[in-house]
C-alpha cells in the first residue's frame, strides 16, 4: 500500500526482486530487502509510508516521522554496498518519499 496525492491509501507495487549472485556457483533467489533489512514481513509487503518508516499508523508528530525516516535511512546505508547497492539505493528513494509523502499530506 502507498498513499495517493491525497493521503489515501492505495495499492503500490513492490520492488521486484531479481537473482542476486552471490558467487559464481550460488545464486540466492529469496532474498527480501523489506524483511532482511527493515523487518517488514511478507504479509505487511509492500508496505505503505508508515511502514516503510516503522512508525506507527497517521503519526502526526513531525518530529517522530523526520527521526524515524533518518534512523531507517541508517540501517539502509549501513548494507548499501557492493551487489545489493542499486536495491538499497531503491529502498532509501521510498523511505525519502514516504518521509515527503507523510510530511506534505501534514501541512
């Protein structure tokens, strides 16, 4: 789920795993960045902005949605290297819009 221009919730799609070759025998076909990473469980995926901020349902304390947007924003840039680092880099880009999303709809 994601939120419309409007603050609706509508459905999203979810990034689309590809295989991630791990060497050149072992290929890791199951790898999900939202459960591995941010602790979003398949049945939560794809997750709407307050999930993807681990912040709880209409939060309106801007200080509690910017905080939570920056501390997510580390724990991706902490794995944002070699083979996984266009992924992470796809998942800060929906943390950075999900923290403008909720921001804006609070104006």
């Amino acid at each position: 789920m994601r939120m419309d221009d409007k603050g609706r919730m509508v459905a999203g799609s979810p990034i689309s795993f590809a295989p991630i070759l791990v060497s050149a025998h072992v290929l890791v076909m199951s790898f999900d960045p939202y459960h591995e990473w941010l602790g979003i469980s398949p049945s939560e995926q794809p997750p709407n902005h307050y999930r993807l901020l681990g912040i709880a349902p209409f939060e309106s304390d801007r200080n509690v949605i910017s905080q939570a947007a920056e501390q997510r924003t580390g724990q991706i840039r902490g794995v944002q290297s070699g083979q996984l680092a266009d992924l992470a880099q796809k998942i800060l880009n929906e943390i950075a819009g999900a923290n403008a999303r909720i921001s804006h709809v609070l104006k």
